[in-house]
C-alpha cells in the first residue's frame, strides 16, 4: 500500500484527500494515516491540511521497493523489485534469484555492494547513498549467440536515461563503459546462463553500476572516475534515475526483438561514441595494432580500419580498444 | 580417516594389520577401531581376525563421500566431493557451489534426485539406490564457443566407462545420450555460466545421470528406458561406476585440452554411434528432412548426407535427430 500511496502522491497536482485515498485503496481512514506517517519517518517531507489532504513536498534521496515502484513506468522491466540495504553484489544476488525462478524483469537494486566488480574485476568503488547497483534479469528466447547484443543496448539506454535525467552530455567507451569528459561514470557487466544441449538461454543478468552523487574518488582512479554530481554540480535523486534506465531499457530491448540486431540503436549509439573517427589502439591478444574507428555495426562489432586500408570487425570479447593516448 | 581406511582395506590384497592402519595415519588403536566400527555400520563387512588385522569382505552399494572417494583413481577431476542424501537436483547445487567459488572438479553426488530434468524438461525417473546423480564442476580457460563440444565428451566418457565396468555395449545417440538395445540409460544435461563482455566461461556443470540398478520403469517410458541392471542382469557398484566415470572424463578431457576439438576421441564415438550409415530424421525448427547420418565431425556436429546427395553439418543445439522409424 506504501507504493500505492505513494505514487498517486508524486502523480497528484497538489493535494489528495483522505477520502480518495482511502476509497482508491479500499482501506480505512486509520490505515492511510498509518502509511502517511510511516512514510514520514522514512524522510518523506508530507504537508497534511485539513479538509484538502496530503501533498508531497519532498522525498528523500532513498532507495527502497515503495520509492522504486513509485516512480516506475515500465510495462515489464522491473515489474518485480527486489531490494537490498546492503548486499555483496546486485548480479550475485540476481543470478541466485533467477536460479530459483524469479521472473523475467525481475529487478534486485541495492543501496550500496561490498563486493561489485567490473570488466576484468576492478572493483567499483562503493560508498552509501551515492551510487546506483542495479541488475536486471531478462529470460530471452533468441539464441545465445544473440546475447552479446544486450550489453551494447544496456550501454545506449543507461546514455539516453542521464542525459534525460541530468541534461549531461555523456559518451560510450565501446563497448559498453559510459563516459563524461573522458572519465567513466558507470560500469555495466553482463553475465547469461544457458543449456548447451538446448543451445537455449536460461537467463541474462544486467549490471548497472552508475556513480552518482559521489563527490570523490580515491587517487588511484580519480584521473579515470568521475559521477553526475561532480560533472552537473547537482544532486540527482536515485530512484528517479533507475525509473528512467528502465523505460529506456524496455524500449530498446522490445526494437532489438524485432530485428534480433542493433539496427534500431545504432544511429543513436555511435552518434554518443567517444571514439568516433579517432585513432584506437586494439589489444588484440594475436598482436596489437592502431586504426580508426568507424563506429559499431548493427551486430555489435566496432568497425576499425587499419593504417593499409584494411577493414577490421571487432568483436567485443576478444579484444580491449584504448584512445592512442589515453584510456577513452 | 574414513576415506583413508577404506582406501587401505580396498587396495590390500588379503588382510592390513591393525599396526600398520595406526602407523601410516599416525592414529591410535583405538581410533582405527572405531572407524572400523563406524563403517561396519554403514554396511560394510570387515573381518577382523587376530594378529592378521581386518580385511573388507563385501562393500555396500551406499554412496557416502568416503565410499566415492575410496574407489577414485584421478588427479584433479572429483577432488573435492560433496554428497547429499537427496537434493533437488546435482545441476542446481552444482550451479549454487560454481558461484560461491567451488573449484575446477568439485563432485556433487546424491542417492537420490527430487527434480531432476532431462533435455526439454523431460522428468527423469528416481528410485533411492538405483540411480547416479552425478555433477561435476569445470572452469575451463578455452573460449565458449567450445565449451558445447564437453557434452559429446561426456556423453564419450560415460559410454566407455559403463563398457569397463559391465561388459555391456553401450551406443551413443548423438549427441548425447546413452543407449543399450534402443533404450536410453543415461542422459546428460551441461550448463554454462559466461561473462558476456569478456567473452569467458565462469562455470559449466556437467551433470549424468544413470538408470543403474533400477528394477522397471512407468508404463509410459517402459519401452524407452533401461537400467544396466535390466540389461545385465547384475547389480552394479555405484560409487566403483561413478569413479570409472570420472577416470575416463579426466582423460577425454585433458586429450580435448590438446587439440580444442574432437579429434581424439572421434573414432571411438562414431563407432559407438546409434545411428551410423543410417537413416535419420532431422527435426529442424525450418523444416524436418530425412537423409542418412554419416557420424559426427571434429566439431561435434552430425554429418547428415541428404537423399539428393548434400552435405548437411548438423549442430546439437538447434535440431534434433531421430531414427526414421523410432527414437534411435
């Protein structure tokens, strides 16, 4: 019922009565006063004025399952929320969650990881309240090879969710890193579980690690990291954030279904692309090289043309591509 | 101490003194007395006669970690074995311990399986002291685009194994179950846990499972399954079979290691084959043909000569092949 409350408060043009609340929710006048008042301690600023109602002047910057589902519009993607204080890792928690069933869309946030990893196990810095440790579980039907495709989808809807949010203009690191001012602001890392005999998917887990309001990292990785808050100077309210990656998420995932390839992103996605025309180096393992970077093909690859003219498909897992001078 | 004694009182030939039990544990008497006490227990027949020591008479067909591990004559594969007396199925441990860190060979054994599944769900029939229910754990550095090649290994390394300890001839339904007089006896069920953006295998569960001393089946799998007891006539040591499993999988394995595909173990499978130079149905999702199976390829798939002479390589995930006029 908090949810409920709760989003026709934040839907609401200023107050609602008691009374509606009470007859939307089939529930006493005793119960929504119990709910106000929970929602209060949580830190919800709630004016309560006889004969209007309530009116929600401010929320806090909280995560929990009310203050998520409250500011949700997805048809799927999270119709499931389950949240953490505090928990080792989001996709940990997501693929023990899958393994015992849990439903396609089911969303696991918590409010701070002890053991979050990235690409090749950095670990993600973590600090209470000021970032996002998000997954999500999807249970597709194309085939695994297909897959791959899901993280550069992941990348290109969490680009258009903070620059919807926060008026950023952020980039993407092929594959899959989002970038502002060269420095990177979130980290995705996506993880499948399949049958080999099916050559069918059992699930993917998206993992979404935005920093948002931290105010600084350590000096090992200040010159790479950097959050929303340090690049907009504003603090940016976290719930409201995850409830836009998941609307853009849902809508690019239903337009790669259509065509089970990039072809519907792929404009939008290199139009962000950090190394658009610029040299790149390729740690390929068979031998490193140099080349331009002709932007990402409707299969996920990223177009490289070498120095003799050469024309070169790179397929994310293989191999690592750095700016010719520096990490972007 | 358990696995210790056992081991020792299998590999004598005659009696081992109660001496030399104590001198190579480093225990005392009265130590050694009581796990012989313990054991005798649990159903195994040990004569102890004096001044000559104790001698292992007759085994039970139980299934313990000290039974399993006593019989076991690998190097890595089974180091570590984790028994349940049931559990819902070996995969879903497996798959629970993969992700809590259980190293490269971890065992999982249950006496009995209470949701075991089959490919395309199918149930597969459990009886407590009948079955193997049998799931090891591979991390393997090879890419996963090999990784679908371990079931055709396995289904290789089981067949041979029950050959050893049985006498019986097994054939192989490509691509991985096991067949004794047209009925299936084994079937196997391989998963895979991966990282998408690096494009490397966390985890693949190989699970077995054996109709081994079972007495009948439902009527309505009568006539397509089989125990090796039914076809044998001979009840079969369980933990001795899953040991020789283990051998003859730790040697495909290693051999498959060398060449990253089937080569060395190809002459041995096709000659094992079901359905060699015969004709089969081809149950392709874009439309079922008949053709005759000319045996598998390095690469694990099924070399199906159409009846206007093409060539067709079929892989495992995506068809399924059928005998013209039956399930083989």
């Amino acid at each position: 019922m908090k949810t409920e409350i709760l989003t026709m408060l934040r839907q609401a043009d200023g107050y609602v009565s008691g009374q509606e609340l009470c007859d939307r929710l089939g529930v006493s006048r005793t119960a929504v006063w119990k709910v106000i008042g929970a929602l209060k301690e949580e830190g919800y600023e709630i004016d309560s004025a006889s004969r209007r109602g309530y009116r929600l002047k401010e929320s806090p910057d909280i995560l929990s399952e009310s203050e998520i589902e409250s500011r949700m519009h997805t048809k799927w993607l999270g119709g499931k929320v389950v949240y953490f204080g505090e928990t080792d890792s989001t996709n940990t928690q997501a693929k023990r969650l899958a393994e015992e069933g849990a439903q396609h869309g089911t969303l696991v946030v918590a409010d701070m990881q002890t053991a979050g990893k990235g690409r090749r196990g950095r670990s993600w810095q973590q600090r209470p309240g000021e970032t996002i440790s998000m997954t999500f579980i999807l249970k597709p039907e194309f085939a695994p090879d297909k897959a791959s495709m899901i993280t550069l989808l992941a990348a290109h809807s969490v680009a258009v969710a903070i620059e919807k949010v926060t008026g950023l203009s952020v980039q993407i690191k092929w594959p899959n890193d989002i970038v502002i001012h060269k420095k990177k602001a979130v980290g995705i890392l996506t993880e499948m579980s399949l049958s080999l005999e099916q050559d069918s998917i059992h699930y993917v887990v998206v993992g979404i690690g935005v920093n948002v309001n931290s105010t600084a990292f350590p000096d090992e990785i200040a010159s790479m990291a950097t959050s929303l808050f340090m690049e907009s100077g504003r603090r940016v309210c976290r719930s409201g954030l995850i409830a836009e990656i998941l609307a853009c998420f849902e809508a690019d995932y239903e337009a790669f279904l259509q065509t089970e390839d990039l072809t519907r992103i792929l404009g939008d996605y290199n139009a962000r692309l950090a190394s658009l025309d610029t040299q790149v180096r390729v740690l390929d393992p068979k031998g490193e090289y140099t080349g331009v970077s002709r932007g990402m093909n409707e299969r996920g690859e990223l177009i490289v043309e070498k120095e003799d003219g050469a024309i070169v498909n790179v397929y994310a897992g293989e191999v690592s591509v750095r700016g010719l001078y520096s990490y972007v």
